[in-house]
C-alpha cells in the first residue's frame, strides 16, 4: 500500500512539500521560508512536518500563506534563564508573514519561491546612540525579508520516498532597519535602531542544501516517519549603512537545522477530508555570526518538540503547530559588554493556509 495521504497523494505527482518535507511552509514559525539572518534563528521555520504536507493541485501549482510568532523577552545565559537586567536588550516580538508558490516540472524536479515579511518591535535599554543612557525604548520595523529559491530533486526511486535540495537565498530583505538621527538635547549620538542580526535580511547571498527521506510504521502506511536535513551558510556578504559602521564586514553564521517526525492519517471528520495530528522534534545549530559589527552573543544550539494538525477541505489545507524548546544552549559573551545573554522565546506558534490550484 502506498504511503499514507499525509506523505503522498498521488504516486507519480506529489507536491514540492511533500518532496523536501521543508521548502517553505512553516511559519514564519516559520515560515514561513524564513532564512534570513534572526536572533530567533529563523533557519528553523524551512523544515519541519507542515513542509511535509503535499500542496498537491492537477496543475503542478500550489500556493500558501503562513503566519509566525514569537515573544522573545527571556533572557538566557549558556543553557539556563538568566536575570533580565544583566541583557540591555528586553524584547523581540515579531510576527512573520510569508507567501510562496511551488511547481512540479516533471516526476523528478520541482521549484519553489518564498517571500517573508517582517512585523517586528525591538525593545532596548539607550546607552547614549540612537537613544539615552538609561532609556528603554521600543522600535518597530515592517519590512521585507530574504527571498528564498529552491529545487528539489527526488528521481531517486519510483516513490519517491528520498530527495535532496539546493537553493538560494537572496539578500532582498532589510538589513539596515531606521535610523535615529542625533539629539543633542537628549544627549544622544543617533545610530541604526537595530543590530544586525534582528534585522529581517542579513544583506547576504546564501547557499541552501539539504534531503529527506519518508516512511512507512504500520502494514496499511497509516502511520508514517519523516526525517529531513537542511544546512546554510553564507557566500556573499555587503555592508549595511553607510552613515555609520553599523554593517562593516558582518556575516551570519551557517545554519544546521534537523527534523524527525511522526504522522498519523485519521481518515475524515466532519467537514474535513482529513485530520492528520503530528509530532515532531527539531534539532538546530547556529554559529556565531562573524565580522567587525557581529554580536558575540550570536549562536546557539536549540531543539523544539512540536505537536501539530493538518487539515484537508477540498482544495484547501490548514496546518498548525506550537513549538516549545525543550532544550537551548546560546553563546554569550562576558558582564561587561553590557549585553550578556541572548533573547529567547518560550513558544513559536504557526498558522498556514494553502490552495491547490
């Protein structure tokens, strides 16, 4: 018996999703494809089990919207909470917002293109640039991010059960953020509101590569596995503003994400064609970011259990999940930088709609 409806649809057809099992769905949470550089480590949102979910239409073509979100306002030091006051940085919040549409050329090659947008508010304490010592002060930036593009090859069997990607990412997105000017009443010497690495682009060219592969647990395929690797790192870097030294020299850092999850086809329910629950766990590593502007509180090593449910009405599919760290190790520089520890979130939640057309 072919593999459940939640891995494939259709044996000689199946959608790009399907195929990556992480070209672009997740919200942002992903994401949303969200591969810019982030502090939440946004690399994370491109894989997981919505990505696993066929987009599957007659004509090859499938569309989708995805909302991610996350409330970064915990401080951590090494692999445990830390005071709040030792990190001048207090808040990330941002919800992502990403489309996409992928198509299947033929029985073994697909494409896909993302498009995130950013709706973030970074909440800092002044130390004399954009704003005064002493001062918490919250600015918020809509902007658009990195445009991600990806193939997909998954001519290896018949199934098409295994599969590799590479694509690119685009340095489209933001990675220079407003600007405050100098107030000299204020005392302030004016500067960039954002650091690099909260920004939604990183201003880097970035290469992606990655594989699948999706299976069978019971006799009938009702239950199902999947298990997915993705790596990026940066090629091609620029520099931010040029009114100050903001953007000198800085690279993200390359980016390993893995995923391993279970699937369950419950049949229908009601109005749905489908009811799918799924779990899932994903393991993340992010080096430092490098250059002259580089935080040394980049980086991190995270894994995520996710529940979730994917929903079938016809042409149209829902998926929703929460991610909750269960485990999160992130470098952290010494006191005296003044900002000491890294803003992490307790949940990330993700909505996503798609169509088949």
């Amino acid at each position: 018996m072919p593999l459940p409806h939640i891995l494939f649809r259709k044996p000689r057809k199946p959608s790009l999703r399907t195929l990556t099992l992480g070209l672009g769905l997740a919200t942002a949470a992903a994401l949303p494809s969200l591969a810019q550089a982030c502090a939440c480590g946004c690399g994370v949102f491109d894989l997981g089990a919505n990505t696993a979910f066929p987009n599957m239409a007659d004509s090859g073509w499938s569309i989708w919207a995805r909302y991610n979100q996350m409330d970064q306002n915990r401080n951590w030091v090494g692999s445990s909470r830390a005071d709040a006051s030792l990190n001048a940085d207090k808040d990330i919040k941002t919800s992502f917002y990403t489309f996409g549409a992928q198509y299947m050329v033929n029985h073994d090659w697909g494409v896909m293109v993302e498009m995130p947008v950013f709706d973030r508010s970074f909440t800092t304490t002044g130390d004399g640039g954009p704003y005064p010592a002493g001062q918490v002060a919250t600015t918020k930036l809509t902007a658009l991010g990195d445009v991600m593009v990806e193939a997909t090859y998954a001519g290896f069997s018949p199934d098409m059960t295994t599969g590799v990607i590479f694509g690119v990412k685009l340095p489209t997105g933001d990675y220079t953020g407003p600007y405050i000017a100098p107030n000299a009443a204020a005392g302030t010497q004016g500067g960039m509101a954002y650091d690099r690495d909260t920004l939604p682009g990183s201003g880097s060219t970035d290469l992606v590569t990655g594989a699948y592969h999706v299976g069978g647990l019971t006799s009938d395929n009702t239950v199902a596995y999947f298990l997915q690797a993705r790596y990026q790192f940066a090629v091609f870097t620029r520099d931010g503003a040029t009114s100050n030294a903001q953007g000198a020299g800085y690279r993200p850092g390359n980016d390993l994400n893995l995923a391993a999850g279970l699937t369950a086809d419950l049949g229908s329910a009601g109005p749905f064609s489908r009811v799918a629950p799924v779990l899932q766990l994903v393991a993340s590593k992010r080096n430092a970011d490098g250059g002259a502007v580089a935080s040394p509180n980049s980086g991190y090593r995270r894994v995520l259990l996710a529940p979730g449910l994917d929903l079938r009405v016809g042409h149209y599919k829902i998926y929703a999940n929460v991610s909750v760290p269960v485990y999160q190790n992130v470098n952290t520089d010494t006191p005296a930088s003044g900002n000491y520890g890294q803003l992490v979130a307790s949940r990330i939640w993700t909505l996503q709609l798609g169509y088949d057309l």
